[in-house]
C-alpha cells in the first residue's frame, strides 16, 4: 500500500486519516505535503477538522527512510514547519485524535492543532537529542508559549515519553478518553460547531495564535470585533438567545405569563 493520507466528512467535520499503518503512520514529505494541502485547502462546507492515525498509532514520526543523517534534513524539517503553519493559520478548529505513539514530527503536528485528545495508552515522546539533533528552533518556540518550560525541559532534553495521565496532567493533551474513542470524542466535540459560527471562531483562532508571538497589539483587532458584533450571523444568534432564555423564565415561573 502507497502511503498516504486519506479524509472523508462527517457532517461538516473533515476526518483527515495518517494512512501508512505497516511503518506506524511514519510521515513521508509525501504525506507531510498532501497534508499540509488538505488543511490549507479546506472548503466552505468544513466547520473543523480531525486529524488522526490508522490502525492505532498516531504516528511514529519522521520516516527515517526519508532522512540523510546531514545537513540535508533541514528540508525534511521545512515539510513539518510548513504542515505545522498551516494547522495554526487553519480557520477552522482543529482536533488531533491520539492513539498509540505520537513521537518526534508527530507530536509538532499535534501541538499545532488547537486540541489534542488521547486515547487510553498513547503516548508522546521528542527524542531528538537521542539522535543527535537540535529540532527546529521556530517549533521549540511555538511549544514554549504552549508548554511550561519544566515540560519543555522534559520533553527535549530527556526525550522523556509521556504516557497519557501524566500528558493529560501536564497540558500536553485536552482530554483523556478510552482506548479506540479519541477519534469518536473528537467528532461529537466538533460537530456542535454551525457554519454560521466560522468567521468568529476563526478571528477568535488567529488572536489565540497572535497571543503566543512576543508584542501582542489588540488595537488591530478593533476593527475585526465591530464587523462581527455587526454581522447578520451575530444578530440571528442574539435573536435565538432571547428566545431560549424567554423559554427559559417562562419553564421557571410556570408558564403564567
């Protein structure tokens, strides 16, 4: 089997599959690029996005058949960066469901994601000083503003594996559910989400991820705050809120008004 990465639509969630299960779901710069184009590609009729691994692994990481041992690598690190960009630029809320090893590039992944579920017995692991390397600097960065820096610490320098209670307990993961269900959490999570909600979550993304960059400047959010309290979307919301809550003192006083 060529391997690839597959998706289909549940609703309006796209189920975005790390299909090569006979090397543990191993990233090529095949799949690193196809992936990248997916999530960059994603259509009006998506309202979010889940992302997880075939046959009960996330991932295993890096492919080592697509690594040199030199300097050459940095381009196989450029295919993870650019798939890293793309789920953080994504306007739409991107889930990773993990299951089983979730290990060097595939942990990048996972933390560009805006929430990561676990199965019971995943795990995650960087042990890129085990083999010698500086990961990239740009994604150690993007994981402090994430991480506690005792975390970080562990993670890096002991390429420490964390099973998921203690994943869980550090902030490396949102949710810890049973074995074989993270994909199913995930998708009942997200499939809340109307389309009616897009652009808000999607301003609400990008000032999520400009928290994270040094110098953060609201003022230029202003703007983007007025078009949407503004918006059609915004007031058929308020409108369905006053009905409900209408509903809601009519339930509480007995309906005699």
């Amino acid at each position: 089997m060529t391997a690839r990465v597959r998706s289909a639509c549940v609703g309006g969630v796209l189920h975005v599959v790390l299909d090569a299960p006979q090397r543990r779901n191993a990233l090529t710069r095949e799949m690193l690029r196809a992936l990248a184009a997916l999530v960059a590609g994603v259509d009006e009729s998506v309202t979010a996005l889940v992302i997880s691994g075939a046959e009960g692994a996330f991932s295993a990481g890096a492919d080592f058949g697509e690594l040199t041992g030199t300097s050459a690598d940095i381009s196989y690190d450029d295919d993870v960066a650019a798939v890293g960009e793309a789920l953080v630029r994504c306007p739409r809320v991107v889930v990773a469901a993990v299951e089983g090893p979730c290990i060097g590039a595939a942990v990048d992944l996972a933390l560009a994601c805006d929430v990561r579920i676990a199965g019971r017995g995943s795990y995650l692991q960087v042990p890129a000083v085990r083999l010698g390397l500086l990961y990239n600097p740009e994604a150690i960065a993007r994981w402090s503003a994430r991480l506690p820096q005792d975390v970080l610490r562990r993670m890096l320098l002991l390429g420490e594996r964390f099973d998921d209670a203690e994943a869980l307990r550090v902030g490396l993961v949102s949710q810890v559910v049973e074995r074989g269900e993270a994909v199913t959490r995930a998708v009942d999570l997200l499939s809340a989400i109307t389309t009616e909600e897009r652009v808000a979550l999607a301003a609400t993304k990008q000032v999520l991820s400009a928290l994270e960059r040094p110098g953060f400047d609201p003022r230029p959010w202003a703007d983007p705050r007025r078009h949407l309290l503004d918006s059609p979307a915004r007031a058929a919301a308020v409108r369905r809120a006053k009905h409900r809550h209408g509903r809601s003192e009519d339930d509480h006083d007995g309906g005699r008004r």
